[in-house]
C-alpha cells in the first residue's frame, strides 16, 4: 500500500504497476490531485475520506494511495558494481528505521540494500513512507545471509565493515576503498557476533560531547556519505 500523493506519485515515475488507486474527492478536486491523476494510467476510484482513512496505516492520510505490485527477490536482485558501498541490515526490525535507511543508502549512491531474516519486510507501509520512494527505486534483496552475499558480490572482491561505538577505527582515518559492505545490526542487540567477526573493519564515528551512540541508521548514512565524498575526490 502506497500512502499520499509523494509516494504515489514517485512509484508512477519509477514505472510501477499501480493495481487499483484510490482517492477522496477533495483530493482529486486540488490541483495536486488533477495532476497526479493526470499521469494515471486510468482514473483512481473515489472513495469516502472516512473509508480511505480507515484503509490506511498513516495518522494523517493526504487523500490518495494504491495498491501496488512490488515484488521482491533475494540476493539476485542487487547489481554487482566493483568499489560500490552495500548495506546488510541484519535483523533490522522497525519500519521507520529501514525506509530512512533506504532513503540515505540511495541519497548517497549506495549499490544495494541487503536485509537478513527477521529484519522488517521493505513493503511496510510505514518503511514505503519513510522512504520517501527510495525503497521502490534502490536495489533491494530479502531474505539474505551473509554468505549468500559474499558468494554474490564475490567479482567485486567485497570487505565488510562494521559499526562500533566506541574502539573502532575512526570514521574519518580509516580505508574505505574497495567494495565494502557496512553491516548493521537489530535496534536492541546489535550487530550479531557471527556478523561482527566477519568484518574486517571496524568504524567508529567520532563524537563531541556525552553522547553515548548513534542511531545506527544515521551512523550508517554518515559513513555511506564518507564513502561518496572519497570517491568524489573530496
């Protein structure tokens, strides 16, 4: 389910098949709403505001959303780019976090987005929102294990990395070149000892103040933008 106008119009752009569209006629008499329609394959389907809001996961529904297909694939489904940056989100559990996650992964150029089994499925609505439409665009695998994604990016000679708060290298002194694969743990316990010893890598980003740790999706962002500005020669 694909919620207000942004998401559903981002999923129109990206070429995904909308399988019914719904939308309240307030919505479809704003200017917004004639230009989403607009770019529809056939009409949306009015329905009642209450029933709309009803339907959907957000607070605040903004009038419109459709049903979409999106399937999804394992390992297979991410591009092998020797000197890109990968992200395995091992257990990643709530929704919000993995479509931010997604949304950095793609703002800074990411190859690909990996999730391991017990992370949250990347068709959530509330992960589709939080995407911003990231998540219908960014190559994305579920369903993976570690090693059935070293065998995968295995010609681009993949390192793994890990984040830690604290005993790591510094973000900022450490290489980064290469194909590298950041490995992230659940929101509760972390990244998994299995995981933890297979990096070769351990990053720490430097922190000002008493500050215990960061939310690992926005550490994540922090060093997946590192690596772009190396490889943009900043």
């Amino acid at each position: 389910m694909l919620e207000g106008p942004h998401l559903v119009g981002e999923a129109v752009a990206a070429g995904v098949a909308l399988e019914t569209v719904l939308a309240t006629p307030r919505f479809l008499d704003s200017p917004a709403g004639r230009a989403l329609a607009g770019r529809l394959a056939s009409p949306p389907e009015e329905v009642a505001e209450e029933l709309l809001s009803g339907l959907l996961d957000a607070d605040s529904p903004r009038g419109v959303a459709a049903v979409a297909a999106l399937p999804r694939a394992g390992v297979e489904a991410l591009p092998v780019r020797e000197g890109g940056a990968y992200v395995f989100a091992d257990g990643l559990q709530d929704p919000g976090n993995l479509g931010a996650l997604a949304r950095s992964a793609e703002a800074a150029g990411a190859a690909g987005l990996a999730l391991g089994s017990g992370s949250v499925h990347p068709n959530h609505p509330r992960a589709l929102r939080a995407s911003a439409g990231s998540l219908l665009r960014l190559p994305v695998a579920v369903g993976v294990d570690a090693a059935a994604l070293d065998r995968r990016l295995a010609p681009a000679r993949p390192r793994w990395a890990a984040l830690a708060v604290r005993g790591g290298r510094p973000l900022w002194e450490a290489d980064l070149s290469g194909t590298l694969v950041l490995a992230l743990g659940a929101e509760g316990p972390g990244l998994a000892a299995e995981l933890a010893d297979r990096a070769e890598l351990r990053l720490t980003v430097p922190m000002a103040g008493a500050v215990e740790s960061l939310n690992a999706t926005v550490a994540a962002a922090l060093v997946l933008f590192e690596v772009r500005r190396r490889a943009a020669g900043g």
